[in-house]
C-alpha cells in the first residue's frame, strides 16, 4: 500500500472535534477559531480504521487563502501524510478560485521552504489576511510570515 492511498482526506465533521483539539493542543497550535471555521474549510486525515492522523485548514479571507493549523499526529509522521495534508488544501484553494496560500508558522518554516514556499514581511500580506484572528490575536509577532508559490489551474504542485 502506498503511504498516500492509506489516508482518508475527508472535511471535518463535528464529531471530530474533541479529538482534533487534543491534536492541536498537544503541538502547541492554538485551538481558538478553527472550529468556528470548520464549515467545509479544514480537512483531516484518518486511517482505514478511522483513526484521526492530522488536519489542515483553509480560511478565506477577501479572496486570499490562509493555510492554518496543519498537525500529523506523532506516530504518522515520516510518512509523507503533512504533503498530503497541503496538496489537498492546495486543491481546495484552488477550487475556491485562490491562487496562492499564505500561513504564519513558529515552527515549520524549513518544511514550507521544501516544498517552494517562501518567507515574507508580515506587512506583505494582503490586508484581510494581516486582519485575520491567526494573524492580529493567535500567532505571535515572531511567527514567520510566508507565501506558496502561484497553484495554477488544473494543477496543484505535488513536491515530496
């Protein structure tokens, strides 16, 4: 079996929640608006048993996406689920006519760069994005600022 087909990418469903707050919780990842955003917007990653493995999320903001709250549990890491995770927001963004993702991270700066995201000022951000509860209220000032390459139509980059 390959690492991608032994995920389950699904939209979150209330039920998800306590669990994915644990999730979130346990990495340090504020909790705080990701459920109130949870209308078809965050995804999450489950085993053939159902065993939640991570999420991810996309909130749009004026027409510009935020990639927020991306988590592999512990014993799912290494095996290639966090690209999974963003490839499938990258789709979603694109289906919502976004073009490029913008996320704040205090930790995961080196994994965007591998996969062609690049650092920015924070005041580089488009302006519903710096007003934003992840940026005004829940990541600090010294989260880095960054940007996906473009997502063009049709296709979604898929770098390892």
């Amino acid at each position: 079996m390959s690492h991608q087909s032994r995920w389950r990418i699904r939209s979150v469903s209330r039920a998800d929640w306590p669990r994915l707050e644990g999730l979130l919780s346990d990495e340090d990842l504020p909790v705080q608006g990701v459920q109130a955003g949870a209308s078809g917007q965050f995804l999450v990653a489950s085993d053939a048993a159902g065993t939640i493995a991570g999420l991810v999320g996309l909130e749009i903001h004026g027409g510009h996406g935020l990639l927020r709250s991306l988590v592999v549990a512990a014993p799912a890491r290494g095996c290639g689920l966090g690209g999974t995770l963003v490839r499938a927001v990258e789709a979603l963004a694109r289906e919502r006519e976004i073009d490029r993702l913008f996320l704040l991270t205090t930790t995961a700066a080196g994994y965007f760069e591998r996969r062609g995201y690049v650092r920015v000022e924070r005041h580089a951000l488009p302006g519903p994005i710096r007003r934003s509860e992840e940026f005004t209220q829940l990541c600090p000032a010294s989260a880095v600022a960054m940007a996906s390459p473009v997502i063009d139509a049709g296709t979604v980059p898929s770098r390892p």
